[in-house]
C-alpha cells in the first residue's frame, strides 16, 4: 500500500510541474511579435510591414493580418528587416578558442580515419567566438572536425562527424540542431611540393612517390567502405556474437548508405574529379568543401547534382596567370551553371566574415538574393535540416535577426537576435572590453 | 633543364596581366564623379585635373584641356590611393632572418621583386603605396622601405622617392618565438620572454650611443686635423640604429599587448628616439593615451583576432576607440589578400566603433600617409599632390564597391575593362606556351628512343614555386 501511495504523490507531483512548466511556456517570455519591419522570409517575396509571431522557439506565424497572442512581447521594428538567421557551415567553432595554443584547440584528432568521433563531444558552449559570432548575425553553424584552418593543411583523410548547432544554449545538448550532419573527409591531393611551417621551407617529392601514395590512400577508403557496408550487413543480420563491434565501421554505415552526407574537400581540379568519382563509385551523396577550382568541373558537378560549399571568395587567386578576381566571380559562375552553392567561412574567428564573404561575391556578379540563400537556406538544404532553419516560415525554429539593412553590407547592424525562439544578446567579450576602456578615465603623462 | 627555365620566364614575363598599361604621364581629367576628398568634403559630379603626375584642379567646373585624356566616371567614386601601413609584397624570398635576435643589418630595400604579381592584385584592389615591412622573429628587425605599386616598373623604380627609410621592431610572442620551436638540434634562441626582448632592444640602443660616439669622436678629431687617425670599424647593425637615435630612420614596431607597448616607450625615451608606428598594436586601445601623447601612430587589423594569445583581447572597436583618444590610426593588412579590400576593412570602423564615413576613409588614405610621413604627397585629393587614386563603381565603403581603375603619378596601372578584355589573350597564349611544351617534350621522347645509349639523366621537371598563402593564422609575420 505504501508504494502505491508513493507512486500516486509522485505522479501528483509531476502533474504540477508539468502544469508549471506549461505556464511558464505562456509568459511573455516565450512568446514575441515584431512587428513593422520588412520581414525577408527567402520562402516568396518580402513582406512589408507584416507580424512575425515567435511561439515556444517557433516561428508561429508570418504576415500581414495575423493575430498578436495575449501576453507576447511586442517589439517595433518599424523601419528595421528581418531575415533568417545566417548560418556558417563550416567552421571549429567551439573547438577552437586560440589557435596557437594547443591547450585550447580540439579541431583534429590523430590517425588517418575518424568516422567515430563528433565535433559536438568537444565543442564547449561557453567559447568566447560563440558570443563574438552570434552579434554579427550568425545564429547557427557547422563545427567540422578534422578541417584546420583553411589553407593551412589538414588532418587525417576522414576527420569525423560534423554537427550542427545553434549559437546559444547552456549546454550542447540545448544548442544541437543535429548531431551528426556530415562525414568530413579531407581529399587527397597528389601533392609534390609542399610548404613545411616547422621549418618554414618548401619539400618536394618525386611525382610518382606523390601518386603511389595517392593510391595507397584511396585504396585504403575505398576499402573502409567496403568493409563498412558489409559490416552493415552483418548487422542487419543481427547475429552480434559472431563479430566484433567495431566503431569506426558502424559510424560509416549511415555513410555507405547514403543516409549521411560526405563533406569532401577539395580545391584542385583533379582533386574534386577523383573525389566525384570516389564518391559516384560508393554511391555517397557528396557536399563538395572549397572547390576553388569547381569552375573547371562545372558540367561534372551539375550533371551528379553536387553542391559546394565555397571558401571565403576574398583569397587570392590559386594560379599566378588566373584572373585577380578569379576567387569573388566564382560564387556567381557555379550559380549560373545551376550548381548549388553556399559560403562558409571554413574558420572560427572569422565566422564573423561570412557576410562580407557573400557580399564581395554580390559585388563580382552573384545575384543579391541568392547571396542571402547561400548564408541561410541553401546549406541547411544541403545537410537535410531544412525543415528546421534556413527560411522564415512557420514551424521551422525562430532563428533570425532583425537589422537596420542589408545584412551584407559592413556596416549593418543586428538589433534583434533570436536564437530558438528566445530574444538573445548581442552583447559580447568585444563590447564588455569596448565598454571598459572607453570608460577608462584619461592617463595621466 | 632549359626550357622549363625558359618557360618559366616567359610565363612570369607576359602572361601576367597589363604591364605595359601605363603610360608616359599626359593630362587627364576624370569627370562625372563622387569625390571623396578626405580634407574637404564630399564633391558631387565633381572633376580631377591632372597634369604632369600631379592633382592640378579639383572642382566641378572643370573643362578638358586640348589634348586631355577625358574619363567618365558618371555614377563612380574616387578616393585617394588606398595606403597599405603594413605590407610584405613585392619583396624576394622570406622576410625573417630568424637566427639573430637584432637584425638591423638586413635590408627589405635591396630584396624587392618588382614582378611578384601581389603587387598587381593589390593593384587591383585600390592600393598605390605599401610599407615593406621586414618580419617579426627578432626584436630588431630589418630596414623597412616605402615603394609605390607602380606594377611593369623596375625594383629601383618602386621605392616612394623621399620616404623617410624605415625599421621594423618586434615585441611578444613573435620575438620570443612562441610559437615557433627551432627544428631539432637548433638550441632556442634568446629571448624568450617579453623581459628578454626590452634588453634586446636595450643592449642594443646601448652598443649603437658607444658607436655613435666613436665616430663624433672620430669626426670632432679629423675636423680639428688631426693625423693619421684610424676610423672606427663600421658597423652595419647598429648604423641604422644611430639613424634611428638622429631621427633620420622611423621605428615601425610590431606588438599586440598594452604592457610590451608601455615598455618600448620607456626604452625610445631612455635613448632619445621616437616610435612612429606601433603596428598591429591590437591592445593599443587600452593605452591609447599613452600613444597619443608620445606621438607615435596605430596601425592595426579590422577584426582579426584570437589566432594566439596576445591577440584574444584584440576588438574591432581598436581603430575607433584609438582614434576618439587622439592617435593618428591606420588599418593596414599584413597581407597580399587583405590589403585587396582595404576599403571594406575601413567601413568595419564605422560599425564597430562608430567612425565617420570621412574618418573611417582616413584610416586606409590620410592617416596612412601621416604615418609614413608622405602626407605633403598623398593620401588625400588636393592640388599639387600626387595623383594617386581609385576610382570605385561604388561607395567603397560598400561591400559591393569594385575598383575599377587606380592611377599612380597620373598614370593608369589597373584598369578593369582592360583586365578583362586582355583575358582571351592571356589564354591563348598560355595554351600556346603548354602546346609548345608537349610538342617538344613528344619530339625529345622520340629522339630518345632512337638512341637508346643516351647516358644522361632526364632532369625532373619542377613545378612553379608557389609562395604559402598567408591568409589565416599563417604568417610569422603577423
């Protein structure tokens, strides 16, 4: 009888919380309209003047004549825009804080092949960039291990699971859009010429040494593949007595599968040739990361419908007789040629570039609406979390910015951040530092 | 080995683009434009005379002299030549000397490398002058020099006659080297610490007074006529540091902490000279005071930061807030591929900070120029000075503004539309060159297999060197 009598409290009890937690979900907190502004939903045509409802992290409602629910927080946007929150697909946030101390940068493990490891294990939701990344309008993004800084080298070939993730939330498990979106995998380059920076001098090596090794590597994959839709297969069988478990395989199973898309990058075009046709042979569904030299692919990459992720467009042409704008008039060449595309800033504290990245390539031809698709929506299209972000439409979560303008242009403003349906600050360690000295009485001399 | 030495000087000989673009200075009168003066205003449909190299009118109701070369720039924007405070191009081979800790003896001068095609691409992007900065692994670095961009030139035609010669300082992680562990044998070099590097710059500053008396003796002695008299040895380290000491070479010293900058001007007062720059100087607005009262200059990053420790507490608010303290402060890029949007680096100051759309333009022109001590020949459109300018297809404090052509002395160096017309030929020839390369090389095949014996080795062919890219966290130099 005692337990019984416990149970029937315990259940009172959570009946009362559930009751609690279900009007704080009504407070006015959770719960906004703005109001007034031209609200840019990359789903049709600017709205003018309309009412965005935010509802428990939800976008509720999106239009001219739509209902203010009792007790939201109204907020005037009059003469402001709303956009969908951007979005930088590839990075190290979190997993990266200073890049000259080691102590501080989790961005790539040992060993050739890490299919099992996630970015999300080591991304650390108290990182100063997070903060410093969100006040320019970046409310969500892809930490991609095993992807050192841009062009400085990599890791190993398979470098592990990306994941996705909004820039707020007290822990990882708040701020997770999706945990694994992506198999990263770093493609080999046959690669004769090679710049050392611990001894700040250039190797060279023997092209056919470059190339069997080249080979070696791609055997190797191909082979983990291999092996990994086997071992799916045994799985399905379900007799787990009569194998080992093994990690790395079960992480490629989604892989071989198709299921998870693989991050491939590379810039040359040999490279992205032979990782197309890796990647065509295994039947993985590819996401080309760079692809400096796409241009020189396009009709391949269109033909096997393959997106890229471009670098940042303002770099340095790869070739010293290429066009000087060659790196700006490449986002608007792919566009052109009907190839998906999206900008990702492919660092950690330049996240906060990424606009700047899509507006120079405005500048050299790219359509302005599709700059604004290809810091939203064309990515979260890419790694299947559409449905989630990358649009202001109703049931995807409220990830979006209000701003005094162009959220291209230098020098825009973001006066509202909504991070999963919550009005989130902008302020940062770069303002707190701004406020304190600007606040320092004057020196004494 | 012949002909890919041949190739390659033919590639780096004329498929790079425009070289033969500017021409032999004439009269110009750019019409129609926004004018961006940064002294005095905005000018609306505003016109630029120029004559012999020289701004000679700027108004609104200029007329074309006979003979003139008129360009329309309806709709465009001019400004003044974009200044780069902070820059390593056009310099041959490496710009560290990383085994001794006072480098003075080094001289980017004698290195520079008028056919690096970043001389072009930042061109392209608007800048005419550059600071060629020696690098930053010694706490006295190499002799610095002021070149203007003038791409097709000869090295000895780059340098901005009358700069003022100059002298690269290094303070932190850089010169303590941090970050860089000597390859294995190689014993660590001293300093290794920011105390270190104050007795460096000391020591020094120490050698170069004795030195300096040495000969003012020596000079005092032979003047009153006295015999046989042995001059002292020279001394090519610590020569530029008495031009330093006599105010005749500027200090440009890289540094990111507040502490190290309070430090380096404790040691110039110590012994009489003057910083002119600190660079980078990340830090620089917590002690803004203190550089605005010893009159040295900032040059700094837009928003570059946490790429190692000295620079976590760097904010985009620097320039901002140094500049509402008084300092004379520069954006510069430290790099070929930031210096090619120097414009949008500007406009980041007018978000961060909230700068005037005059003074965020100063930061990449005017200031610059104060910096350098050029003011009197650039950085601003007036009469008489040189006509150093970019004319924009926009705002360029815009995101979408592209340089469409910058002039240099009054003479077009980069011109867009021409780039891009000269495009085709610059194919064809390339295809031309390769096509001549795989004829030759199927003719050598087959002459080798008809004489089998042939004892020589076929030399490996090497592939162009390709310089790293510094974009990032790369450079030592930064």
């Amino acid at each position: 009888m005692r337990i019984r009598r416990i149970a029937v409290v315990a259940l009172a009890i959570a009946v009362v919380m559930t009751f609690a937690l279900a009007v704080s979900a009504q407070t006015a907190t959770t719960a906004y309209a703005i109001k007034g502004a031209r609200i840019y939903t990359l789903a049709g045509p600017p709205v003018e003047g309309g009412i965005l409802i935010i509802r428990d992290g939800k976008i509720a409602a999106v239009g001219g004549n739509v209902e203010i629910p009792a007790g939201a927080q109204i907020i005037d946007a009059t003469g402001l825009e709303v956009y969908p929150g951007l979005f930088d697909p590839i990075t190290q946030l979190g997993l990266n804080e200073v890049s000259a101390v080691s102590a501080t940068v989790d961005i790539s493990e040992l060993g050739d092949y890490d299919p099992e490891i996630v970015a999300a294990t080591a991304v650390n939701p108290a990182s100063t960039h997070i903060p410093v990344t969100r006040a320019s309008g970046i409310t969500h993004v892809i930490a991609v291990p095993g992807s050192n800084t841009f062009d400085l080298g990599t890791g190993g070939m398979i470098g592990g699971q990306a994941s996705a993730f909004h820039l707020a939330g007290w822990t990882m498990e708040e701020m997770e859009i999706k945990r694994s979106v992506a198999m990263f995998i770093n493609w080999p380059s046959i690669t004769t010429h090679t710049f050392d920076f611990t001894t700040f001098s250039f190797k060279d090596k023997p092209y056919a040494d470059a190339k069997k090794e080249y080979d070696k590597t791609i055997n190797e994959m191909g082979d983990l593949m291999d092996r990994a839709r086997h071992y799916a297969q045994a799985s399905e069988k379900g007799s787990p007595a009569q194998f080992e478990r093994d990690l790395k395989l079960e992480a490629l199973i989604p892989v071989v599968e198709g299921k998870l898309p693989v991050l491939v990058a590379a810039g040359r075009a040999r490279d992205i040739r032979n990782a197309v046709e890796f990647c065509t042979k295994q039947n993985l569904k590819m996401i080309l990361a760079d692809g400096t030299e796409a241009w020189k692919v396009k009709d391949l990459l269109k033909e096997k419908k393959i997106p890229v992720i471009l670098g940042p467009s303002q770099r340095l042409p790869g070739e010293e007789d290429d066009p000087y704008d060659r790196p700006m008039t490449l986002a608007s060449e792919l566009h052109a040629a009907g190839i998906p595309i999206a900008f990702a800033s492919f660092g950690t504290a330049f996240s906060r570039r990424l606009p700047q990245y899509a507006g120079t390539a405005v500048a050299y031809g790219l359509p302005h609406e599709e700059a604004l698709k290809a810091v939203t929506l064309n990515a979260a299209q890419m790694f299947g979390i559409a449905d989630q972000v990358g649009t202001i439409e109703a049931g995807k979560v409220a990830d979006l910015i209000v701003t005094n303008g162009d959220p291209l242009e230098l020098q825009t403003q973001v006066r509202y951040l909504f991070i999963k349906g919550q009005l989130t600050s902008t302020d940062n360690r770069h303002r707190d530092l701004y406020e304190q000295y600007k606040g320092r009485p004057a020196a004494a001399h | 080995m012949r002909r890919p030495l041949l190739l390659a000087g033919i590639l780096i000989g004329t498929l790079v683009p425009n070289r033969a673009l500017a021409q032999a200075p004439g009269t110009i009168l750019i019409q129609n434009a926004t004018i961006l003066t940064i002294t005095h205003g905005n000018i609306e449909h505003g016109s630029i005379l120029i004559r012999d190299g020289k701004i000679a009118a700027v108004g609104t109701d200029l007329k074309a002299p006979d003979g003139a070369t008129v360009i329309d720039a309806g709709g465009q924007f001019v400004m003044p030549g974009i200044i780069d405070c902070h820059s390593h191009i056009a310099v041959d081979g490496s710009v560290n000397e990383g085994a001794p800790a006072v480098s003075s003896m080094a001289r980017i001068p004698d290195v520079l490398n008028p056919d690096d095609v970043d001389i072009y691409r930042d061109l392209a992007g608007g800048v005419t002058v550059a600071n060629i900065l020696h690098g930053s692994a010694n706490p006295i670095g190499g002799q610095t020099v002021v070149i203007k961009l003038r791409w097709g030139k000869s090295a000895s035609e780059l340098p901005f006659e009358g700069s003022m010669p100059g002298i690269k300082f290094a303070l932190g992680e850089n010169p303590k080297r941090s970050n860089f562990a000597p390859p294995p044998g190689v014993p660590q070099r001293y300093p290794a610490t920011r105390m270190g590097v104050e007795e460096v710059i000391r020591q020094a500053f120490t050698e170069a007074r004795e030195y300096k008396k040495q000969w003012g003796d020596y000079t005092q002695r032979k003047a009153a006529g006295e015999q046989n008299l042995m001059p002292p040895r020279r001394n090519e380290a610590l020569e530029p540091l008495v031009e330093v000491m006599e105010g005749k070479r500027y200090v440009h010293s890289h540094c990111y902490r507040a502490d190290e900058i309070l430090m380096l001007l404790r040691v110039a007062k110590e012994f009489g000279f003057k910083v002119r720059t600190f660079q980078h100087v990340l830090e620089g607005y917590k002690v803004a005071d203190e550089i605005a009262a010893s009159g040295a200059g900032g040059s700094t990053f837009s928003d570059w930061w946490a790429y190692k420790m000295e620079a976590f507490d760097a904010i985009p608010y620097n320039a901002a807030l140094m500049t509402d303290r008084g300092v004379v402060v520069s954006i510069n890029s430290d790099d070929a591929e930031e210096a090619t949007h120097l414009n949008q680096e500007a406009a980041k100051s007018m978000k961060f900070g909230g700068l005037s759309a005059t003074d965020a333009l100063k930061l990449v022109t005017l200031n610059p120029a104060i910096q350098l001590g050029i003011d009197n020949r650039v950085g601003s459109i007036d009469v008489g000075k040189d006509a150093d300018l970019v004319i924009y297809n926009h705002d360029p404090l815009s995101v979408y503004a592209v340089p469409q052509k910058t002039l240099i002395d009054g003479q077009v160096y980069f011109d867009r539309a021409r780039d891009i017309a000269h495009r085709a030929d610059v194919e064809k020839e390339k295809q031309a060159l390769i096509d001549k390369e795989k004829k030759a090389a199927e003719a050598e095949k087959k002459s080798e297999e008809k004489s089998p014996d042939k004892s020589e080795a076929k030399p490996e062919k090497k592939p162009a060197k390709k310089k790293p890219t510094t974009s990032g966290v790369a450079g030592d130099a930064r």
